[in-house]
C-alpha cells in the first residue's frame, strides 16, 4: 500500500551507581500510523530500586496506551494497558550446606486498563530456585490470585470484559548436571480454580533429555504435554444484539522437538531442529457474557471445535569466517494443518500431516564486519 504510512520511534536509559547496587532504567516509545486516517501512540516504563546485593527490592510501571500500535514493525499482543510490579529478592550466593546457590523471589503484579481507567488484574507469586553441589537445580514457582480478574481482551469488543475467577498455580523444575555426556529437565505443574463447583484447571509436564556424543556433536529431545479441562474461552460473537458467546473448552496439547547440532571447527556449525506441534480443542457448553462478566447458559449451539498441527524443520549452517563477520545459509520447511475434524489419537494426526501441502524457503545473509581503525590504517599505508 503506498498510501500506508508507520513509524515507531523509542529511546530508553539506564543508570546504576558505581558499585550496581541501586539503579534505574526506563524506556519511552511512540507510535504513528498514516492509512488515510492518522494515529498516535505512546507507551513508556519506569523501574527502579536496589537492584544488587543479597537483598533486593525493584518497583516497575508500565503504559501502553490505547492507540498504541508497533506491529507494522514488531509484535506486541495488547496495548491499553497500565501494569504496576513490585518484586523482592534475596540471594545467597556463596556456598553453603547442600547449595551451590539460592535465589528466593516474591513479587505483586496489579493491572489496570489505561482507558478507561478500571481494574483488570491482581496475582502474587514466588519463586525458589538453586543449585546442589553435584550441579543438579531447581526451580519451584508458585502463583496465587486471590481475587477475580477482568479480563477486556478475551471478549474482541471494547468495554466488555470477562470474569475469570481465582486460581493457584504450582511449578517445579528438575535439572541434572548439564556438564555430564548426559543430562535431563523435567519439569510439572498444575493450575486450579479455588471455586471447585467450577473444575476447570491445567496440568503440564515435560521432560528433555540431551545426549552429548563428543565435543562436536550433541542431540536433544523434548517432549511437551499439557491439558486444560472445562476452561472458559471466547468462541463468537453477534453485534446485532450485542451478544458475545463463550465455550466450556477441554485442550490437548503435545510438542515433541528433537535438536541436533554439530560443530565442524571452532568457527562454522550445523543446527537442525524439527519440531511438530499438535493442539486438539473440544467444546460442550456455551454460555452468554452478561454486561457485569458473568458468563450464564445459553440456546446458542455452534462447532467451534479446532484440530490444529503444525510441523517445522529449521537447519542453519553457520560459517564466522572473520571477527564479528559470518556466512549463514537457512533452510525452512513448514507445514500447516487445521480443520474441525477432531482426531483424538496422536499417531493419526502424525500421519495424516503429510497430506497437506508445504512450504520451503531458502536464505543467505552474509555479514562482514569493517573495522574503521583498520581500515584507516590500511588506506595511509598506500
């Protein structure tokens, strides 16, 4: 479109003390859109606090106006938005007893919506993560909202918001010695609703195993499964008579990615990642959003079940042929699959994915770094 015109200008700044104990940093953005109709955007940060040491406490708030738009040249998922963060850490970082280190972390999270001015958010959570002395980690984390949250972005129409209700969530991370020719993560968790009546939640694990053959060549795996159950969601809407429609929904989630890399000298390399990702959504009940949030049954009827694959090969040759200079070649192959056709057994989705067309693309870049110095330094020997 030669009529379209988008400019995102930021800037941003950071200071500490000598020793980096205490420190602020902050960055500032606007935005400007010329589609035959112009608009302005703005969104700013600010955080600030004692940022060093054993113990620490870090204040942060952030904008984004409502006519804030970076995605002509980025991403951002929402704008309108006015978040305030307060975090506190306490590090111990010398060795003691079974630990390596220990690194604890509580923080508060309120949102609000920039306009209009309204609450949409409030969770608390902590961390705890460390490391033994046989270089096995962790990482525990835990979150709590102990009020209902609105959320404005689920529903697509400006002014109405949904009520989702209180929830927890826990997390825990195992890690084995990576240093070892074989070394494993795990991790699982869970999120529930307080209001048992309502019995909607998510559980997850995974696991990552990663085999190191030699200096030159390491392979990894990593396996992905997650479940939601009963999960309120947006699934239509009717602006005839200002209706929006939600669905009880159960989601099945499996990610399997197997990596491999192999390193030819110390300067060029080979990464081959491929990667399917299958997504299978059921819905069993429908429900009306009233004006204050509440979701209440409804005669509406609809399939708005999704059965979703997608299958990704990326492989990068890698040549640093000078300092700061490199060669690269990418090869991309996608596919892409979705249809309201469920298919509940994993295997049959796997084999059914090659049926669909794909999409190859090749690159090159090449980089080559000029130092001015040296170049001056070349052009007064001639």
């Amino acid at each position: 479109n030669n009529d379209y015109i988008a400019n995102v200008t930021a800037t941003e700044f950071n200071f500490t003390d000598a020793e980096s104990i205490y420190g602020i940093k902050g960055i500032a953005g606007y935005s400007y859109i010329d589609n035959g109709e112009i608009t302005k955007g703005k969104k700013a940060s600010l955080e600030g606090g004692k940022i060093g040491g054993k113990v620490q406490a870090i204040y942060s708030l952030s904008f984004i106006d409502d006519t804030y738009d970076q995605n002509s040249l980025g991403f951002m998922r929402n704008n309108n938005e006015f978040n305030n963060n307060l975090a506190f850490h306490y590090n111990l970082m010398k060795p003691f007893s079974v630990f390596l280190n220990l690194k604890n972390k509580i923080n508060f999270s309120y949102n609000r919506l920039y306009k209009p001015n309204a609450y949409s958010s409030f969770s608390m959570s902590y961390v705890l993560e460390g490391e033994f002395r046989n270089r096995y980690s962790f990482h525990m984390h835990a979150a709590w909202a102990p009020v209902e949250a609105h959320d404005y972005y689920v529903t697509r129409t400006a002014g109405r918001y949904v009520e989702y209700g209180k929830w927890y969530h826990n997390c825990l991370t195992i890690t084995s010695d990576q240093s070892k020719l074989f070394s494993v993560s795990s991790e699982v968790g869970i999120t529930n609703s307080y209001d048992f009546a309502i019995q909607n939640g998510a559980y997850s694990f995974s696991i990552t195993p990663t085999f190191k053959f030699n200096s030159k060549l390491k392979l990894g795996y990593d396996l992905f499964y997650q479940k939601h159950n009963n999960n309120p969601e947006f699934v239509d809407s009717d602006d005839e008579i200002d209706q929006i429609y939600f669905g009880k929904m159960d989601r099945e989630t499996v990610v399997n990615s197997l990596n491999c890399s192999y390193i030819f000298t110390n300067k060029m390399s080979l990464d081959l990642r491929l990667r399917h990702y299958w997504s299978l959504v059921e819905y069993h009940e429908f429900y009306e959003l009233n004006n204050d949030g509440i979701l209440q049954n409804t005669s509406y009827t609809g399939d708005h079940d999704i059965n979703y694959n997608a299958f990704n090969v990326d492989m990068i040759y890698r040549w640093n042929f000078a300092p700061g200079s490199e060669f690269l070649i990418n090869w991309k192959c996608a596919i892409n699959a979705e249809d309201d056709i469920t298919k509940n057994n994993y295997w049959k989705n796997v084999d059914a994915l090659f049926d669909y067309s794909k999409i190859n693309s090749f690159s090159i870049k090449f980089l080559y770094y000029l130092d001015y110095h040296s170049v001056k330094s070349s052009l007064k020997r001639l």
